[in-house]
C-alpha cells in the first residue's frame, strides 16, 4: 500500500505549492529528450492549452521535501486550488537539489540529491522514445519515432481519474495517507466486472452495480459520469454526478483518504471544487474510518466525528479500548449499546453465527476470550463475536443493530451477577476425644479429591490443546477466503511444540493440524503493534513463485511471530557450507538458485505496486524446496527494524547483497578474507576455474561462469550509481544481454588491461 496523503489538497492536508512553480520558465508542447526539471529552477513542462503542467511541489507538512506531480494549471483555477492529480514515484520525496528528466535513453528520471541517487524511473530506456508530451486532458505520454504511445502516466494511475482515464482489472487507485502510515483504502476493478473500494486487501466496505460481467474498464467522462464499459466500449453501469451535462470544464474523480470515492467539479462562481457524487452516502460506513480511535457518529451537519464510548479522554491518539480483562477476578456482565454496529479491525474477520438478541449476549459474556458481540436485527439474526480489546464502527438512530461490549464487574459489593449465600449459624461442639473413624474418612475423601482435582486439570489440558488445534485447523482451511492465518502465542507454542525444533536463527519448524509443516519467525525486539501490522499487510499480499508465500503470523501483547510455508530442503548457506551437501549442487542447479534469487528480487522492486527491498539477502534466506527450486525468504522485514538500525534500505543494497551471494554461492565455503578482492584477482589474473567450489563434480560452462561473475561484480561497485538493476542482471544470466568486463568492485577506475577483454 502506498502513502500519498502528503498531496491531498482539502483541509486539513492543505499542500502549498509555490508559486514560483508558475512563474518561472516552462516548456509547453512537445518536451525534447534531454528536457530537465529542478527543484532549484522551480520550472515546469505545461500542456499545449495550458490547463496542466508538471514540475516539484512542496510539502506543506515536511519543509525541504519536494515530489514532482501533474496539476491544473488553468489561469481561472487560484494557485491554492490546483489539484495534483498524478505524482511519480507515488510516495517519492526529495531534496532541494533533485531534478526530474526526460535523458537522452528516452527514460523519465527522477534524481533525488540528498541521496544521490534515482529514485523513480519509467523504464523505457529501450522503447526508442524520440520526445515527450504533456497533452491537454492531463495525460504524460513518451512516444516513439512513429509517434506510437509507449508509456502513459493515465496507465500508472496514483489517486485520481482524469476524463477520459480508465482503470482497468489490473490497475489500482490507492488513496492518499494523512500519516507516514501507508493508506489502506484502494479502488478496483474485480474479476466480475464490479468497482471495489477496499480496506487492505480483503475487507470490501463499497461494491459498484451488478454486471457480471469480465474483462470491464472504469471511465470517467467528461459530462461528469463515472462508468463501467464493456469491450465494445459500451456502458454496463453508470454513476452520474448531480451537475451530469452541465458545462464544466474541470472534473475528477478521487479516493479520498478518508476512503471515500468521490466525484469533484470546478465552479467556476464559487471559485471551488465541489463534490458532486460521493460512493458511500453514510462516511460512517467506510470501514475503519474511526480507526482505532472509537465508533463514528454522523452530526447534524452531516460530518463524521469519532468518539470512544467506553472512556472520557482528551487524547486524541489513544486507542479505544474495550473495558474488559481476562484477568477479571469477578463476573463479568454486557453494556448494550443500541443502534450501534461494532467491529474488530485486526483481525476484521468475526465468528458469525445465527442467534437470538438474548443468545448473542450470553455467548460472548460466557466466551473468556469474547469482548464484544453485535446483533443484527435485519431479519438475519446474525451474531458477530469479537475478540480484539479495541474496536471500531458507527451508530446511527436508524440502524437495527445491538452491540453489547463485556465489562469486569468490579468492586466484588457491587457485581450484580455474584450471588453470597451465608450458612445458618449451629451450636460449637467440643469434644476432647479423636475419632478415628472420622479421621479415616477425612485423609481418604481428601486422596479422592486430590486425584480428581489431578485428573481434571490433565484433561482441561487436553482439552484446551485439542480446542487449539481445531481452531488452527479451522483457520488453515479458511486461508483461501480469509486471507492470512492469525495465530495467538499459545497456538504458536504449541504448532512448534513449545519451539522445540530450531531450523535457523530465530526460525522454528511447527506442524500444522492438516500435517502441513510451516517455518515460524521470531521477530524478537518490541516492534509497535501498527507497524508490524502494516508489514503483515504489505508482505502478505505479495506471490511469486520464487518468494516463500506467507501463510500467517502472531501479534499479541509482546510477541511478533511470521509464519511461512515449509521448504523441505532448508537454506542455500546450509549446501554451501557442508562440502557432501555441497555435491547436490551442479553448475546448472547453483546458476538457476541464482537467476531465481534475481527473479525474486526484480519482482520485489519492480513487480510490486509499491518498491520493496529485500533488505537482507544472503545465502541464509534463500530456501529450497523438494525439488531443490530456489524461493527468496524474509523479504521487506526491514520494515520493523530499519529505523531502529539506522541503515539505509533501497534497490542498490539488494544489488550489492546479491552480487556477494552469487560469489558465495559460486565460490562456496573459503577462508580467503575478503571474498570479493580474492575472487576479482583470480578472474583478472585468468584462473577463473580457482573461483569455483571443488565441492561441485562436473562440468562448468565458462561462458555461463563469465557472465556470472561478471554481473557480480558490477553489482559490487562501490558507486551505487554503476550498479545495474535487478531486471538487467535477470537478462544478463538469462542470456539475453551482454555485460561488459567491470572495474574493480571498490573502484571505479577501469584497469587498463580490461580492454582486451571480451565476451564472446
């Protein structure tokens, strides 16, 4: 999920662009290769009518932070109402000295100075791009020497459409963020044909008409309609704003960040945009709107407001937690909250069943672990059981539902279900006699006692480890529909049978019920419970068949655990390491782990919506499954620890990392100091052949050996700038680009008895 919340407009988000931004020279029409936009220059590249142009903004929130975006630019629009409405790079800033240009390989580049180096690109340095054009609907289009579109911003859409934009299956709009949190709200096409609006990655809050109907696009028109088309470009299902056919200029559609999907006009009287069709009538029922900040109220003005009915506070960042504790020494009883809808937002998923009003109250109040229970009484009886300690949702006077929220009865004087009875008072008796009789019956009931109160616990135990299972199991057969499993501790403790089989550091096998074994991190530190589950989020919902899939994880009080699938034949470090194991990987097999391991990662950076670096690759997390196929593990942890370390996380690290892999993995075990040095002298000095690992009996292909080394080499280049990306080093061990011999890795200065050398 990307964050753009930093360029949302409307208050409070208001984002001040300069005015020197219009002010100082632009180049309008067509933008010739070698065409450069500064942060210092404040210029810009404007469409031929005038009405949009492209160039750094600031950020209002975030002084010397810049993004560069497409906004309006019409002289009738005030400065302070230019909408942006396409960013680069989505959630990309820089710094003062970056620049943004069309170079002479016909790619857009996005250079940031402060780190020297470039953060976005259009990858289209092979596309044969001849010039650039910022046209008058607002679309940036490359094109080639036949003036053929090859790459588009309205195909690489951030938060807004513009008339005449689509979004087809395979596109997103991703709402803007009002934190360094990245937004959860998304819009969709699904596979049905129906616009989706979407929190995370399975709760659906909003569903377009019906069609039924696949391979659909959303469309924005320019008379203010937003619809869903057919291949034959005809209209299956229309939204239409309350100004439809009206003469106006400027539209466009956004995701909000409050998660709202909303339609807005230019009144030219008014000198406003205003809001003419919004998706969700009642904001109360965007999903999560409230967060984990209370339940949202509708005020007589129509606005949303949230508040915590359970607690009185002035913190407006605290959490709303639900008054209860399992730790309760005394009974607990139900607080009905009517016409109130309640729901947990990790995980959102409930236990729903089919109740009476009175059942639902008692099932939750008789479940330990329950904490709120919710009633709808729309003719479905169905009772949501929760068991988060903070939840959110709404209430509205019209709205059927009971909600009932579980609360210590506390003091004991004051519990209405605790019942003390008091035995009638008898006369004492004394007695200076023993009898045995008594004293025989008394040791032997006690004895009888005692082993029934043994035999009880063991079976609570059983009972209670047995419950666990089956509530692992049930979570593992709804994986497909419900998204990760989620796991408490005790589950956790007892898939691994309480981590009794360690498999690598911080890694433990576990077993679950279907007999399906699973490897389970142990994120050790205290990692803030938002934050890793915004990790969950991200990570979980990223496959490829070279990247260890996700199945679950554990967030509860202190303890973050990751559950991934099982890969039978353990770690790449493992082969190289032990020289017998060592034998099972030939030349081919060592250079298929690595073109899979650069698969992996070029998805990670390119693939995915939004860039992930892996952070951490080495030989340690790349796996093999029975069939010795490489998967890349622990990808985008650096997520929870990249703060706390200070490091810094991007596509030239991973670059870096994997050129010391692919040596490693070449070259094996070897007490050589510096890996790196030694490999680089023995291929200058001509004994390629000491590189490789004698543990591998075979044949080696030198041309493949070459290249291999090569490619690594360059990855290991002490500017970061030399080092190529990850798709060109997939190319370059596929075969399919040729890679010139390389400096030495700490150097940048090409020796020059390179020259002579060649690849054939």
């Amino acid at each position: 999920m990307l964050k753009r919340g930093i360029y949302l407009l409307e208050a409070p988000f208001l984002l001040y662009i300069s005015i020197g931004f219009f002010l100082r020279s632009v180049v309008v029409g067509h933008i010739p290769l070698g065409s450069r936009i500064s942060v210092v220059e404040s210029n810009s590249w404007v469409s031929s009518n005038g009405d949009f142009a492209l160039g750094f903004y600031d950020l209002s929130n975030q002084p010397n932070q810049h993004s560069i975006g497409i906004c309006f630019n019409s002289d009738s629009i005030p400065v302070a109402q230019r909408k942006v409405v396409w960013v680069a790079g989505a959630d990309v800033r820089v710094g003062n000295e970056s620049y943004f240009q069309l170079n002479l390989n016909g790619e857009l580049v996005l250079f940031d100075s402060s780190k020297g180096i470039t953060v976005w690109t259009s990858q289209t340095s092979n596309f044969s791009v001849v010039l650039a054009d910022l046209r008058g609907d607002g679309n940036l289009v490359l094109l080639n020497g036949k003036k053929a579109v090859v790459w588009q911003s309205f195909n690489n859409p951030s938060d807004t459409l513009l008339p005449g934009q689509t979004l087809s299956v395979s596109q997103t709009l991703r709402a803007a963020s009002e934190n360094s949190v990245s937004s959860y709200f998304s819009l969709y096409v699904n596979a049905s044909g129906q616009l989706q609006l979407r929190w995370e990655s399975h709760v659906v809050y909003w569903t377009s008409g019906n069609p039924m109907s696949s391979n659909l696009t959303a469309s924005l028109t320019s008379n203010g309609a937003l619809q869903l088309l057919n291949q034959r470009l005809k209209p299956v299902w229309s939204a239409f704003g309350q100004d439809h056919n009206d003469s106006v200029k400027y539209r466009f559609l956004r995701l909000d960040v409050d998660g709202n999907l909303r339609l807005y006009s230019w009144v030219e009287a008014s000198q406003a945009w205003k809001a003419v069709w919004q998706a969700v009538e009642n904001q109360c029922k965007v999903f999560a709107t409230c967060g984990q900040h209370g339940i949202c109220l509708l005020t007589a003005t129509g606005s949303s407001e949230c508040k915590c009915p359970f607690k009185v506070t002035t913190d407006s960042n605290s959490r709303c937690l639900v008054p209860y504790q399992q730790e309760c020494e005394s009974n607990s009883n139900m607080i009905p909250y009517k016409h109130t809808n309640l729901y947990g937002i990790y995980p959102p998923e409930d236990s729903v069943i089919q109740a009476s009003l009175q059942q639902c109250e008692s099932l939750c109040l008789n479940d330990p672990n329950c904490t709120v229970s919710t009633f709808t009484n729309d003719g479905t009886a169905q009772c949501r059981l929760k068991r988060t300690l903070y939840v959110t949702g709404y209430s509205d006077p019209a709205l059927s539902s009971v909600s009932f929220v579980k609360k210590c009865s506390v003091p004991l004087a004051v519990n209405p279900n605790l019942e003390v009875t008091y035995p009638a008072p008898s006369p004492p008796i004394y007695s200076n006699k023993y009898c045995v009789p008594c004293l025989i019956g008394v040791s032997s009931g006690t004895f009888v006692v005692l082993i029934g109160i043994q035999l009880g616990i063991g079976f609570c135990i059983c009972r209670r480890r047995t419950a666990i299972r089956k509530k692992a199991a049930l979570a593992y057969t709804g994986h497909n529909t419900r998204g990760l499993i989620v796991f408490s501790f005790s589950e956790i403790k007892d898939l691994t049978k309480n981590f009794k089989h360690q498999i690598g550091p911080k890694m433990f096998k576990g077993i679950l019920p279907n007999n399906q074994p699973v490897a389970i991190k142990d994120l050790k530190g205290n990692i803030e419970e938002r934050k890793f589950r915004s990790l969950v989020s991200k990570i979980g919902n990223i496959h490829h068949k070279n990247l260890v899939k996700l199945e679950g994880y554990c967030c509860e009080l202190s303890h973050r655990f990751l559950v991934y699938e099982y890969e039978r034949n353990g770690t790449v470090e493992k082969y190289v390491e032990d020289s017998k194991l060592g034998k099972k990987l030939v030349w081919r097999k060592r250079l298929d782990i690595c073109l899979s391991a650069a698969r992996a990662v070029s998805y990670l950076h390119t693939g995915c919506r939004e860039f992930v670096s892996h952070g951490n690759l080495k030989c340690e997390n790349v796996v093999l499954d029975e069939n010795l196929e490489a998967k890349v593990s622990e990808f985008g942890l650096w997520r929870v620890n990249g703060e706390e370390s200070g490091q810094e996380y991007s596509a030239e690290r991973d670059v870096k990392d994997f050129g010391e892999m692919v040596l490693r993995l070449i070259g094996g075990s070897r007490d050589v100091g510096n890996l790196c040095e030694w490999a680089y002298k023995e291929w200058i000095e001509g004994q390629v052949e000491k590189v490789v690992d004698k543990a591998m009996d075979g044949v080696v292909n030198l041309e493949e050996l070459e290249r291999a080394l090569r490619i690594a080499f360059w990855c290991l280049q002490s500017k970061e700038l030399m080092r190529p990306s990850m798709g060109e080093v997939v190319k370059v061990l596929e075969g399919t680009l040729t890679v010139d011999p390389p400096p030495p890795p700490f150097s940048c200065e090409r020796p020059l008895e390179l020259e002579e050398i060649s690849l054939e």
